[in-house]
C-alpha cells in the first residue's frame, strides 16, 4: 500500500503560485476566499467543477491535487472489483463474464502512482 497522502494539496500550490486565498476564490466564482481556507483545512470537499477549475488554475493534474482523495477512491474501488470478481467467478462463465473478469482485474493491478 502506498503511503497514506492528505486529502489535498491546494495550500502548497496555491502559495508556489503566489496567489492568495481571496485571489483563488475569485478565480473559482466564490465570494471570498473562506471557502478556499476550508478547502485547504480539509473542512470541505470541492465539488466536480470546483476540482477541474483547480486543475486549470494550478496547471496541476487533479488527481495530483487532491492525492489523498483519490488515493481513498482508488483503494474502495480495488476492494469492491475483488468483491465483484468473486460474485462472477461463482456464476457460470460465459464470454462476456470472462470479459468483465479480465476488466477487473486489469482495475485491481493498475499502478496508483501517477503517471
């Protein structure tokens, strides 16, 4: 398993783009930069657009910034693809549950470090 990572990075980036709190809340379409303050803290997850708009704004893959968060995503999704595996395994193989079997396990291998 990886070594665990905070849910996101937008403090680090934020200060390496030399912009301030209000600054990033007015790129982002907010009033002032208390929503990005409790974005920082990890008090509140951003939500899609919000995410993509960082991506944009740090020039920074989203996955990178919010490294924690996906790391979280990506181990919940490997365990339930075992557990779906296994649900398949136990029914009668046919071509297309070999497919989704192989699709699986293609999930449960993939490397989670980015690329």
């Amino acid at each position: 398993m990886a070594s665990p990572k905070l849910p996101n990075y937008l403090r680090m980036h934020r200060k390496r783009a030399s912009l301030s709190q209000d600054e990033v809340a007015f790129l982002l379409g907010c009033q002032t930069g208390a929503k990005v303050s409790r974005y920082e803290r990890f008090s509140r997850q951003p939500n899609v657009e919000t995410v993509f708009a960082c991506e944009v704004i740090f020039g920074i893959p989203a996955r990178e910034l919010f490294a924690g968060v996906y790391q979280k995503v990506e181990e919940t999704i490997k365990q339930r693809t075992q557990v779906l595996a296994g649900k398949l395994n136990a029914a009668k193989p046919d071509r297309f549950t070999r497919r989704k079997l192989e699709n699986l396990a293609a999930i449960s291998s993939a490397n989670s470090e980015p690329h």
